[in-house]
C-alpha cells in the first residue's frame, strides 16, 4: 500500500513541469508561408486564385501537432481537417485585375485559440497584399470597324443585316435590339458577339486569343432606308429622267412594229402622281403616271384629202378650158391695125402680171402644203404606269425592283374596241383621244386616290 502512494505522488509532481514545458515550447507558424495566389488570364480581365497548402503547414511541423512521423497519414489528415475548419480566409479582389493592381489576401482568425488549444502551436495572422504582375497585354480592337450595316425592304418593313470583314481578328458575330420593321430615324443598338453571351464571355473568348475590344455595343440611326414617293418632288431628277427615258424607249420600239400607223412625234407632257387612301397586297403605294402627248399621222385625213384633190383638179381643167375658148374668139376680133408702141406696152404689162401672179401662186401652194400637214396628224395621249416607285431609287439602267410597269392596251372584236384605245377610221390606237380621258380612265380604278401633276394645261 506505500509502494503505490509513492508512485502516485511521483506522478503528480511531474505533471506542473510537463505543462510548462508544453507552454513555453510552442512553434511559431506564419500561415502566409503556406499561402499561395495564382493570376489567370490577361491585363484589365485576369482573375486571381488562391490554396493554402495545408498539409505542408502540418509535416512541416510534425511535433507541434503531436504526429510523430510523415508516414502517420491519418493522424496528419486529422489535423488537416482541423486547420481547414478554424484557419482560413480571402482575397478582397480576383476578377478584372491588371498588371499593378495590388489585392489583399484577408485570413479570418476568429477561431485559432482552439488550434492553439489543441496543438503546441503559436498562429501568427497576418493580411498578406500581393501585387499582380507579369500578366499579358492583349491587343486592342474595334469589332464595329469591320462590321458594315445593310437595310433590305422599304419604308417601314426595312430589314437590318451584318456584313462583317474577313479581317476581324475575332469574329463572334453580332446582334442588335431591333432587326426588323425599321424606319429611317429609328436608334438600334448592335452588340459584339451572340445574344446569349454577357459582357464577360465576350471578353474572356477574346482575351483567350490575344485581343481585347475597345467596345462591345453601339448605337446605329437607321438612314438611306427607300420610302416610297408621297409627291411628285419625292422623285430624284436621276430617276425622274430614267423612267422618261424608259417609257419613250419602249414606245418608239412599240412604234416602229406599227403596220398601219406612222408616229410623227412624241413628247412627254408631263407627270400625274395617284397615292390610294387605303393600300394593301393589290394596291400599289403609289401610281407614278408619265403621260405623252404623241402626234401621228391621221389616216382619214389623207384619204379624205386625196378626194378634194381630184375634184379640184378636174375643176380647174375645166375653167381652164373655157378661159383658152375666149381668148381665142377675142384676138380674132381684135383690130390688125393696132400701132406697135401700144403692142409693145401691152405685152409688157402683160409679163408683169404674169410674174406677179406666179409669186402668188407659189405662196398659196407653200402655205396650203403647211396647211395640208397639220390636216394630214392628230394628237393623242399615251401613258406609262409605275407603280410603288420608291426614293432613293436603285440607279440600275431600266431595272426597277418592287416596281409594276402597266402601259395602255386594247384589243377589238367585232368591230368593237375593248380596254384602253379608241379608233380611226379603220386603225386602232392604244391610248387616250383627250387627256381628260387618261385621267379618267386611270382614277376609275383609283377613285379615292389623292393626285398631284405637274402637267400644265
């Protein structure tokens, strides 16, 4: 019974040295050896990452944490587990960094007094700052620079299309706001890269191929859109004079396979512009109507002239007759005797009217031909429809896209003339006696349309 009360009380007075000795005995570990920050990616966009490498923190002191080998992997994952849950921290920045920026690596201590309780260890907690450095500089570019905007369609129905360079060093497509029924004046806004991607994707997929954008959206005002002609002062000269020139060339090469017709002379008389109140997939935006006041040779004034010829020449053979018959009684009677003087007078004055009434007689001949070719022509009206003419046009010689070309036509049957022409004598003309009836004609299918011309009556 003393043996083991001996025992006992050696015991108990080894156990006060052994604390102290485990109090003063305490290894220093400064976490921020075992910190480490990694950059990814390039200057202005990089992100920083961070580890704490644990496990080296406990082998590198195996006594403070009471392991007494490297091979004891189960005690050494033990006190691993510990330091992961009482020992942390962050960093206060990782993303967009560039090269100079400095961010601070935060450690949260608030619970290392119970690794210190466990293990024979001293933490010394400190904020660490790193500078970012050595990060690579991408190349800078404006995707906008290769990108050309294009507007298909007319007036409010204008579609938005992309035409991009082949150049563009990273080609991620392009978007916008609004793509479809565009007017002129509308604002769209056109983003660098597909709809689904954010800011950062854009970025980082071009970052990961060396460049970096200067900018990724911009504002676009829709301009150079066509709209169609309202009024006549809508048309350009350019296009005004193409369509002119369009309709003539067509009517002289519809005149020359004329058989029984003979064009004298056209001109363009004027303009007559119909805009329909109401407009849907039959109804034109617009009739653009180029009306020609075309002068052609009458065939009924020349047969009809032909007679009155005839007549007059059998009446003047006639008279002339007579007049020969009295001459020749009224010199027989007239005296042998007569003095020479008075002869050679008489003969005289006789040339004199003689020449007097030849000039006459060639003045009346000149001024019945002038009045013979005015009786021999007439005048009608003739027209070429456009239909949805738009501004600015297309300048492509004689083609006109989204544009109908309508020009007077007519047929006849059993004597009886249908559609846009009228009758003389026994030939047809495709067109208008009056210009009262083109207008009638053309508003009898446009009735409610507001009209403007700029012929001048």
């Amino acid at each position: 019974m003393r043996v083991m009360k001996k025992m006992y009380l050696k015991m108990a007075a080894v156990l006060p040295l052994a604390a102290v000795i485990v109090s003063c005995g305490r290894v220093t570990i400064d976490p921020n050896d075992y910190l480490n920050v990694e950059f990814e990616g390039m200057d202005s966009v990089a992100v920083a990452t961070y580890s704490i490498d644990y496990e080296k923190m406990v082998t590198d002191n195996l006594k403070a944490f009471d392991i007494k080998s490297k091979k004891d992997e189960k005690d050494i994952e033990r006190a691993v587990k510990k330091l992961k849950k009482y020992l942390g921290g962050e960093l206060d920045n990782t993303r967009e960094l560039s090269n100079g920026d400095k961010i601070t690596f935060e450690w949260d201590d608030d619970d290392i007094e119970k690794l210190e309780k466990k293990y024979n260890i001293k933490l010394k907690v400190s904020d660490k700052t790193i500078e970012v450095t050595d990060l690579d500089v991408p190349e800078e570019f404006d995707p906008f620079e290769y990108l050309d905007i294009e507007y298909t369609g007319v007036g409010e129905n204008s579609v938005m299309s992309f035409k991009v360079d082949d150049d563009l060093p990273v080609n991620l497509g392009f978007d916008a706001d609004k793509k479809y029924g565009l007017k002129n004046g509308d604002k769209v806004t056109v983003t660098f890269g597909p709809s689904y991607y954010d800011e950062e994707d854009i970025m980082e997929s071009c970052f990961n191929k060396g460049y970096k954008p200067t900018q990724i959206k911009k504002e676009y005002t829709v301009e150079g859109v066509p709209s169609y002609v309202e009024k006549i002062a809508d048309i350009e000269k350019a296009s005004y004079d193409r369509m002119d020139k369009y309709a003539l060339d067509s009517f002289k090469e519809l005149a020359d396979s004329w058989d029984d017709k003979e064009l004298v002379d056209v001109e363009l008389a004027g303009v007559d512009l119909y805009i329909p109140k109401e407009t849907g997939y039959f109804t034109p935006k617009n009739i653009v109507c180029y009306v020609y006041k075309v002068t052609a040779k009458d065939p009924e004034a020349g047969k009809e002239e032909e007679k009155k010829e005839e007549e007059k020449k059998e009446e003047t053979t006639e008279a002339e007759k007579t007049t020969a018959a009295e001459e020749t009684t009224t010199k027989a009677d007239e005296k042998k005797d007569e003095a020479a003087t008075t002869a050679a007078d008489d003969k005289k004055s006789e040339e004199t009217t003689t020449t007097a009434k030849s000039e006459d007689k060639e003045k009346t001949t000149e001024a019945k031909k002038d009045d013979k070719k005015s009786k021999d022509t007439f005048t009608y009206y003739y027209y070429t429809l456009f239909e949805n003419v738009v501004t600015p046009d297309n300048g492509k010689g004689s083609d006109f896209p989204n544009v109908s070309i309508i020009v007077p036509d007519s047929d006849i049957f059993f004597g009886e003339i249908y559609g846009e022409g009228f009758k003389k004598g026994n030939v047809v003309f495709d067109g208008f006696e009056t210009l009262d009836k083109l207008r009638d004609s053309i508003k009898e299918d446009y009735k409610d349309a507001k009209f403007e011309t700029d012929i001048k009556k």
